[in-house]
C-alpha cells in the first residue's frame, strides 16, 4: 500500500523557487461536510477559481482518498484503498470532470454522495478526497524575477457521516516533558464515532515564583479512533525552574478534556 504524504495546495514547478508565482487556483471550502442516510443522497457546492491574471487553465477532476497519521499529517492514497473510503459513492457531472476557465473565472461544482441502502463497513464516517489538478503547465515569473513553469493540484477533504454520529469524546492517555525536544509530549485518542476538530492551550505554572507563562493554542484534526501524538515546544526564554503543566483540549460543543504534568525545566 502506497503513502504520500501531501499538503492540501501544492505547486509544481520545474524547478524549486521560494518566490510566489502569479499563477494560480483557489478551491474553496477546503473542507466539505455531507450527512445522509442509508439509501440517501447529499450535494453540496465546491467553488473553484483561476486566480491568473492573464492564463487559461485547463483542470481535471479526479478521486483519492486520505487520513491522518499519528502527527496529524494527511497521507494519501489511491481511490477506494480504505476501508472507509466513499470514493465509490461520489458523482460528479460529466460537464465538471474536466473544464477550462479563463484568467478570473470561476466554476461551481456540485459533489454528490450517494450511500448505498446496506454498508460493509460499520463505521457511521466515511472521507474521500477531490482533487483539482491544472493540465496545462504554464510559463511564469517568480517574485525574484526568474522564469519558472507551474502546475498546481489542490485537495479538497469530503467528510460524511450517518446521522447516527453523535459522540464527539477525546481522551488524554499520556503527557510527558521532552527534554532532548524542549517540548510537552501530549498524547490523546478520539473516542467517538465522529471526527472531533478543536484547539490544545497550555498554561505552565512556576511553583516557584506563581509566574504563568501561556503557550500559543495549537489547532487539531481527528478522526474517530486515531491516535495522536503532539509536540508542544517551550519557549526558549522559560525560566529554569519546577513548573506545573496544564494542557487543555477544547474541543467542538464545548467539551473540555485536561491533563496536567509536573515537571523540573533545567
């Protein structure tokens, strides 16, 4: 089984820049959320636009699927290789699966999912992944002036879930200090049967002093039954000292799950 690991708007050039090219596409939403029955369908609305200012682009539509490893990361995967993939039941127009749009343009694309009346698979969450993909490279010019040519995909998420995927319950399993990475090592399981979205904040306490310092929140993505693993760096400026960690995940319907660590920073 082949993984890729991939970043939801990517550019290809023919060589690498780190300048921005004035070519380009915009997909939006990123994220696309479908709810229905056995036997049901559900569309929804996928807004692609040629951003160029001056380039047609010619864009095939095309399926995949994806999940999160343990850091959080996508990795994907060809079509119908998951056993919770929905590729199979996603339909798309004949006129939308490949279209040219002029510099400015933009097209609407209407993504149906269609489940079928009986399941073999007993999870009430399905995902897939739509890619928009430019077929034809074009010449442009980087921010610094040199000549490069770009051809750009981007990923679209679809979600779906059975009406019946409600329990929305994270869990915290371990929470250690790090010292060889000066970070938090935080470890926590989605233990619902839909997937959970939400933010971690981290509060460490000084027992020496009561001085608090708080962590920047960071923003996470799961689905029900993954593992994950997060590393909260600490400031460089912290202070040495005996310190008491306070890590919080808010998470959607404001449910709150917390842990909390202490620990020497020397």
């Amino acid at each position: 089984m082949k993984k890729l690991f991939f970043s939801f708007a990517c550019i290809i050039c023919s060589y690498y820049s780190t300048g921005y090219a004035q070519t380009g596409v915009s997909v939006s939403p990123p994220r696309v959320y479908f709810e229905s029955d056995l036997g049901n369908s559900n569309t929804q609305k996928v807004t692609v636009t040629n951003v160029s200012t001056k380039n047609s682009l010619d864009f095939a539509v095309s399926l995949g699927d994806w999940e999160y490893d343990h850091k959080g990361e996508n990795v994907m995967y060809t079509a119908n290789t998951l056993p919770t993939s929905c590729t199979s039941w996603v339909t798309i127009k004949k006129e939308d699966n490949y279209f040219t749009l002029g510099p400015g343009e933009r097209k609407d694309i209407d993504i149906t999912i269609t489940v079928p009346n009986k399941l073999s698979d007993k999870s009430p969450v399905s995902t897939a992944v739509l890619y928009v993909s430019q077929m034809n490279p074009v010449d442009d010019v980087d921010s610094k002036g040199a000549h490069i040519k770009v051809s750009i995909r981007s990923g679209i998420k679809l979600f779906h879930k059975l009406p019946s995927a409600k329990n929305k319950k994270l869990e915290i399993k371990n929470l250690i200090y790090n010292k060889s990475k000066n970070a938090l090592e935080l470890f926590f399981e989605n233990q619902g049967d839909v997937w959970t979205d939400g933010k971690v904040y981290t509060d460490l306490v000084n027992t020496q002093n009561g001085e608090k310092t708080t962590l920047e929140p960071v923003v996470f993505y799961t689905m029900p039954g993954n593992n994950r693993e997060m590393s909260l760096n600490l400031p460089a400026t912290l202070q040495k000292g005996k310190y008491t960690a306070s890590v919080m995940l808010d998470y959607e319907d404001n449910n709150l799950e917390m842990g909390e660590l202490n620990f020497t920073y020397e």
